[in-house]
C-alpha cells in the first residue's frame, strides 16, 4: 500500500508544535510571585541560606539545628557579642516574666533568670532537642525559675498578657511564619509589655555574617510596626547587632 505523502508533513508540524510548547514551559519564569492579598511569596529561585519564602520583601532564613548547639555556647561569644552587657541593658525587675522566643540551648535564658529571682524566664524552641539541654543544665544548676516551652513554627504558645518582655536574640529572621509567630508573642505581652529583638547589622557589609542572618534597622521597624509595636529605641550597645525596643500599646 503507498504511503500517504502528507503524513511527513503533518508529523513535522506536530512536532514543530510540540517542541514549541516545551520551550515555553522551560523558558517560562521560576519564580512564584503571591496571589493577591498573600502574606508570603514563594520563590524557586532564591538564596541557598534561605527557604524560599518572603515576607514584607525579605527571604526568610533557613534554622539552624539543634545540631550547632555547641557554636551558641562558644566560649568566644562574651567578647564577640557582648551578651552580658544585653541582659544588663533590659532594665529587668525581680517579679518580670520574660520569654526569651527561639531559646536555643539557653544561653541567653540562663543569662536572664538570676535577674529576675521573683519572676520566670519561659524558654520557647521548635526543637525539642534544645529543650532538653535547657531542662539538663537547668537540672544540674537547680534552677527553679526558667520554664521550658516547646512552640511550634507559628504559635510561641505563650499565655496570654503575662509576659512583661519577650526577647529574640538573632532568631527572628528565621521564623517560618513571622506574622503568626509575632501575632501569639503580641498576645502573650501585657499591655505595656516590651518587644526586643537582637539582630546582627543588615546595614554593615564588614559583620562577616551570611546575608540572610542579618537584618536592618528599617526591616525591623516595618514588619514590627505591622503588628501595632510601637518602636522605643534602638541600643547601640553591642559590637556587631542592633538591639530594638518596641513596646504593646
């Protein structure tokens, strides 16, 4: 049987067609801007320190696991941060209650509870791991007034309006949902209660920190001010990070 001359023909527009269609898929944009109204964007293409996901403009950072522990209990960190003198600038008093949000291994927490002997210090983590060094070391210094909590990645899982001032110290960028997690910390504050978040210096190219674990004044104050925290200063105490105040008003 003869071959019908126009199947060649229609084989190459076919496929014309379709290698046309494959280009434009590959060559389309990688990028997935927010639909309207959206609090977060998600990109395919972003940082490789971050998660892909942006808020107010900012790529959120990836977390650091439980895994680098021993770099937050450095000995170096005294003379490279200067923690010491953070807790000391927060005017404490003895009865407060304080959440220090994204606690870590507790070297902050365990920094704050001698300061207020009449109060508490509640120590929030995602990681269940670094609350059980916390409650280890809190064992073995029999210290009664710290208060592990394990939060989630969008509910501190404070009370609410019992806390006098919830600290953050180089924590808040990496939040996976910022609002949320801002949202429960506002809740938990009394009225009056503060806001401190401790930040490495976006502005400073010389702090030799990635990008993404630092973070401006104006950044700050923007996605603070979302929430209705109403700034009060910025400390300019410590060799490398801002230390902003905002308080619940």
């Amino acid at each position: 049987m003869p071959k019908n001359p126009l199947i060649p023909k229609i084989t190459a527009i076919f496929a014309a067609i379709f290698c046309a269609l494959l280009w434009t898929a590959c060559s389309s944009p990688t990028n997935t801007a927010a639909a309207p109204g959206a609090i977060y964007e998600y990109r395919t293409v972003h940082d490789p320190d971050g998660i892909g996901k942006f808020y107010m403009g900012r790529e959120i950072a990836q977390v650091m696991g439980h895994q680098g522990a021993f770099w937050l209990e450095r000995s170096s960190r005294e003379a490279e941060e200067r923690p010491s003198l953070l807790v000391n600038s927060l005017d404490l008093q003895p009865d407060d209650i304080i959440a220090d949000i994204g606690a870590g291994s507790g070297y902050i927490t365990f920094q704050i509870s001698p300061k207020v002997p009449q109060g508490k210090v509640l120590a929030v983590d995602i990681q269940p791991e670094m609350l059980d060094l916390i409650k280890s070391r809190q064992q073995e210094m029999a210290i009664t007034n710290v208060e592990p909590v394990l939060g989630t990645t969008d509910n501190p899982n404070l009370p609410s309006a019992t806390v006098d001032l919830a600290i953050m110290v180089d924590a808040y960028h990496e939040f996976e949902y910022p609002q949320e997690m801002m949202q429960g910390i506002v809740n938990g504050l009394k009225p009056g209660g503060r806001v401190v978040l401790v930040e490495y210096r976006g502005e400073n190219p010389l702090i030799l920190i990635k990008p993404l674990h630092k973070m401006t004044q104006k950044q700050v104050r923007l996605e603070m001010e979302a929430m209705g925290l109403v700034w009060q200063e910025t400390k300019n105490i410590l060799p490398q990070q801002h230390v902003m105040v905002f308080e619940k008003t």
